[in-house]
C-alpha cells in the first residue's frame, strides 16, 4: 500500500464538490476507502453507521462550520482522528486545532488550501495504524468533610515533583503535592477532596504540607526549596506567615510559597498584601499557573513574585504550534522583565524541552523529567545528576 496503512475508511467533507470529489479519488489512489460529502446533514446520516478512521473537515462548510462539526463528533463519540482542511489565510487553522482539541476531538494534521497530493500522501501515510479509542472517563464526584476525616486520621500523603534548572539539567527544586491515603480505598486525588474544602480545612492542609515540605528540604540538606500550593481564601487568614515561620528554624529559606493566578483575581488587595508580608519575612512567592486566568499586566506590576510558573496548556505543544511559541516568547520577556524565574510546566516532550530552552525559560517541570513521585525517589532523582540536553532537530 502506498499510503494509509491500516485506515479501513475515510469521509471528505467539503462543501465544494470539485474539492471533496478531488481528494477523495487521491485517498483511494493512496489505498485508503473515501467518500466525499458536502453537508452537515449528510454527515450526521454517514456516523449513523460505522465511523471512518479518517475525517478530512473544511473549516467553512455551506450549512455548517468546523467549531460546530466538533461539538457533533464529540456527541457522537467519535473516535477516528481529524485533518483540517482551509483556504483562509492566516492562523485560523491552528485556531481550529485548539478548539477541537479541547472538544476532545483528536486532530492529526492540517492541510491549508491548495494543496498538492504529495502533502495529503504524506500526512496520510504518517498516521500509521488507527489507536484503540479511549473510553472516556467520569469526573470523580468530590466528597465533602474527606479533608476533614484525612487530617483528624492522618491520612494524608505528600508526593514530590521535581523542577530542573534548562541551563545545567539539574534539579533545583520540587513542588509538594498533596493525596488522601485511605486505608481501603487507596490513594484519592485532590480533584476529591479539595473542592467542597471549608476554610478551616484548607488552612491545616496549608500547614500539613508546608511540615511535609520542611521535612522534604531538612532530608536534601536544606540546599533545595520546596513549593507548596496555597489557596486563595488561606491568604485571608491572619498569622498564616507567624504560623509557617514558627514551624522551624529556617523555613522561609526552604519554602517557596505557589499563588494561583485565579486567586490574584479573586481578591488581588489580599494577595498583595500577603505576599508582600511574605517577602519582607523571607519567604519566596511563586505564581502559578499563569495564562490560565485573566490576570492583567498591571496588576503584576503590584505583586513581589519571585517565579512565573507558565500554565501546561501554553508550553504544551510550543514546539509545533507556532501561536503558542509567541506566547511563551511574551511570557518569558514578562517574567524576566520582573527580575523573576520563569518556569514552563506541563513540558512532555524532548521537542517542548528544547522549545522552552531556545525560548529563554529558566526552569521546568512536567512528566517529561517525573511524575510526582513519593520523597525517597524525588530526592533520588535530584541527586542523581543533570539531565542531558534533548535531541537536536528530532
């Protein structure tokens, strides 16, 4: 077979009937089944049957356009991967590959139009053999008053991921992360628990995790800070500081103190207020997740971080996506506008490494380097050495 091995069907969808009628003959000269079909209507009657491996989508269709055939898909529960196909100039591809990801459509390529057929043969026949489609995966439902029980039992664990410093590959530090360990049930995420938390409980998870995380730095020889997430409505808490400060000797030199985003927009007068405290007191702040909410430029401008921490869904996919190279590119001149670190997350791959290196970021995470991971294999894994340098040009 020429192209396509292992593809069983296919179905263009394009309201120009020369195009659909066009690509579909190349697709069945490449070995691969296709029909052509030029409607939403028509498409809704052909996943009735069994659905092809391979759909190739036209942005604009007559009655009908991409963003709305994603939503159908991911109705349906289609599990076959995607080529985009448009003449529009511009982004707009790149665009759609976003949103119908993030509808769980899975999309494998983009052909921008015209195209010659040696482009469709060779996207078509790097997509190998179909993948079994994932059975999709219900929310876990929170469990209110499970923090609670966790902290009076002493159910709580703490698994540590590392941070690898992009100049030398050496780990430099580790974020503290926090499971229920139920003696039936097992380990629960934090998706569980943490959401129907009350104030209180929040607030001695807060300092359950910063002991943890002194442990963690006192086991390294106190030359490695740790992270620790905080809540928004902990900030309000007065003596938070006091009470971190007073849990050793030396704590604010090995806690980095993680502030969300969301929770400079929620009430940035007290976040402010606090992280100023926090500084003045010693303690490092870091802002997490940054790019995920709407936090303005301004208000950066008012709050002593030490770290910008770049949110998964921006650094994962830069190094083909060149959108989100730009981004980065702005969030690095950002931070270090700042005087601050920056660090990428969500790196999973050698091509994102590289990417964020040649991009300017200071720091990394994500399961590229570990997953978090339990103290002993952490404190392994940071002492075993810079990580060599990704593969040039792979």
């Amino acid at each position: 077979m020429r192209g396509g091995a292992g593809l069983r069907a296919a179905i263009v969808v394009d309201d120009q009937p020369d195009i659909r009628v066009l690509v579909a003959s190349q697709l069945r000269k490449l070995g691969v089944p296709a029909q052509g079909i030029g409607s939403k209507a028509e498409l809704i009657a052909a996943l009735e049957g069994e659905h092809p491996d391979l759909l190739l989508l036209d942005l604009s269709l007559g009655d009908s356009d991409a963003v709305e055939i994603f939503d159908l898909l991911a109705e349906r529960g289609f599990a076959g991967r995607v080529v985009l196909m448009s003449g529009h100039a511009g982004t707009l591809l790149e665009h759609a590959r976003r949103i119908g990801r993030r509808a769980g459509v899975e999309i494998a390529g983009l052909l921008r139009k015209p195209f010659r057929r040696g482009e469709l043969q060779r996207l078509v026949a790097g997509l190998g053999p179909a993948a079994p489609a994932a059975q999709p995966r219900a929310s876990a439902p929170t469990e209110p008053g499970l923090l609670r029980e966790a902290i009076a039992e002493g159910w709580l664990g703490f698994w540590y991921q590392p941070k690898v410093e992009l100049a030398s590959g050496a780990g430099v530090g580790m974020e503290a992360l926090c499971r229920v360990i139920h003696p039936q049930r097992g380990v629960i995420g934090p998706d569980v628990f943490l959401p129907p938390a009350d104030d209180d409980d929040l607030y001695d998870l807060t300092l359950a995790a910063a002991r943890a995380a002194l442990d963690a730095a006192a086991r390294m020889g106190g030359t490695i800070p740790v992270s620790i997430n905080l809540a928004g409505r902990t900030l309000l808490r007065p003596g938070l500081i006091e009470a971190l400060k007073s849990l050793g000797e030396g704590a604010e030199r090995s806690l980095m103190l993680e502030i969300t985003e969301t929770d400079l927009i929620g009430d940035m007068v007290a976040a402010e207020a606090f992280a100023m405290r926090a500084v003045l007191h010693g303690f490092g702040i870091a802002i997490d997740d940054f790019g995920s909410g709407y936090a303005t430029f301004e208000r950066l401008r008012h709050f002593p971080f030490a770290e910008l921490k770049i949110e998964r869904s921006i650094v994962h996919g830069c190094a083909q996506d060149e959108a989100l190279r730009r981004i980065c590119r702005a969030a690095v001149e950002l931070g270090h506008g700042f005087e601050a670190k920056v660090v990428a997350e969500g790196v999973e791959t050698e091509e994102d490494l590289a990417a964020v290196r040649e991009l300017g970021f200071d720091l990394a995470q994500g399961y590229l380097f570990a997953r978090p991971m339990p103290l002993a294999e952490a404190i392994a894994f940071l002492a075993s050495g810079p990580r060599p340098s990704p593969r040039r040009g792979g």
